[in-house]
C-alpha cells in the first residue's frame, strides 16, 4: 500500500503516467466515507493500494515493477515531463538495468528489466 495526499490525483498518474489499470475504487464504511483504490500494472496478479495516511505524512514507500525494456520505459517517460525520476543505474556487479521514479506524494517505484 502506498499512502497517498488525494486518491484522484494519485490515480490520474498511476494510470496516465505510468499506464496501470485500475483493479478496485469502492467506496465503505458507514456512510460511504471511506474509499479503497487499487491499481496494477497490466497483466499483473499483483496490486497497489493507494490509501490516505492514517495519521502520517503521505509517501515514503517503495515498489518494484518489472519491463521487457527498462531504456524504453525510461525513454518514454522522460518524454512525458513532469516525472521525478533517476538516470538509468545497475549492471554493476551483475545488477539489472534499472532506474528509480517518484510519484507526486515521494513513494518510490523501482523499474527494474525483467
């Protein structure tokens, strides 16, 4: 689970920017007050919760995700603009080629070549 500022501007980049599908966006509790958001990349079985901090700070969280083409997934975001994000690292020691992004609340994604 990721924390997050506002659930809608957390799904506007997770789905436009990065491309991730929207799993869940049910509202619960009593009278509706609350809301669970999930969103994944495609194709995955797994899935990311975006949550309001319960007391804390938003952010501060990371994940992983795999790409067949880490340099073109690099590429096309920093065509996009906007996007916080590291130069490509790895292939020291045996490492994959990799680079790290921030979404706009400082939770980290690491895309990693699959």
């Amino acid at each position: 689970m990721f924390t997050v500022a506002d659930q809608d501007a957390a799904l506007e980049f997770y789905s436009r920017v990065l491309g991730f599908e929207l799993r869940d966006d049910t509202r619960f509790g009593p009278e509706g007050e609350y809301r669970w958001v999930e969103v994944a990349p495609p194709g995955s079985t797994a899935r990311l919760a975006l949550n309001p901090p319960m007391g804390d700070s938003p952010g501060g969280s990371s994940i992983g995700v795999e790409t067949p083409d880490v340099e073109a997934e690099h590429a096309r975001l920093a065509a996009i603009g906007g996007v916080d994000m590291d130069a490509m690292s790895g292939t020291e020691d045996g490492a994959p080629p990799m680079f790290v992004l921030r979404d706009p609340d400082g939770n980290m994604v690491w895309v990693v070549q699959a």
